[in-house]
C-alpha cells in the first residue's frame, strides 16, 4: 500500500508535457527527446487542438510543444488563444514546425512563445532553456 501512495507523489510531483502533433513519427521523436530530458516529465500527446484542450482540462500542463500546421487550425493561432487565457498564459509553449513563416514567428511573437523550431533542430536544449529560464544563451 505504502508504495503505491508513493507512486502516486512521485506522478502529481511529476511536471507534465502536452506535445500537440499529428504525425505519429513527429510524437514519437518528440516524445524521445522528452524522454531524454533532465526534467522528468508525464507525457501526453494530442493529434487535434480540440483533443489538446480536453487533456488540458484533465490536470496542469507544464510545457507544451506545438506543432503549426493541424487538422483543426494553426498552433500559432492556439498560442494566441493561451496566452489570452489567465489559466494558460504563463505555459511556456515551443512551436515545433516543418516550415516556419513570417506569419507564424509574428504570431508567436505576439503570444510570447519561447522558441519557434524547425522540427529538425528541437532538441533538449530548448526544453532546458524554457524550464531554467536561459533563453537568451542559445539566442545569442
């Protein structure tokens, strides 16, 4: 019994990361690099923003990567729409995309997203830059 009350710390002490993507190969590689993090992380994916916003509803989200281009709208526009939410505001949000534009990183920009990435040069230093707080070391 004592073990699984502690299992059960260990999880709500655990931050959680909403990866937002819907190809199956892109969560896969972004659920590895989360899993490599120094963060321990609970990992929970969402294909669809509608299928995001109804795993954020479960529990607190403590990072989100967000794809841009999904079956149901653009992720620049849903990072819009938290950061004019007082409940989600302060996520940090890593749009991870296949073909940043200009419209996109305006966007972004207005939103206040950490980082906007191609899908081929997110790797775990960004996670660690958003968490700790030294985005402008690997900006420079």
């Amino acid at each position: 019994m004592q073990s699984n009350i502690t299992q059960l710390s260990k999880y709500r002490l655990q931050q959680t990361c909403l990866i937002i993507e819907d190809s199956e190969f892109d969560r896969r590689k972004l659920t590895r690099v989360m899993n490599k993090s120094r963060h321990p992380f609970h990992i929970e994916v969402a294909a669809t923003l509608k299928s995001a916003r109804r795993a954020m509803e479960k529990g607190p989200v403590s990072l989100i990567l967000l794809d841009n281009n999904l079956p149901d709208g653009l992720g620049a526009d849903f990072a819009l729409e938290l950061a004019h939410d007082p409940n989600f505001a302060e996520i940090p949000v890593i749009i991870v995309s296949d073909w940043p534009s200009p419209f996109m990183w305006e966007k972004a920009s207005t939103a206040g997203v950490a980082y906007v990435l191609s899908k081929t040069e997110f790797d775990g230093r960004y996670v660690h830059a958003v968490l700790e707080g030294k985005k402008e070391k690997l900006l420079n």
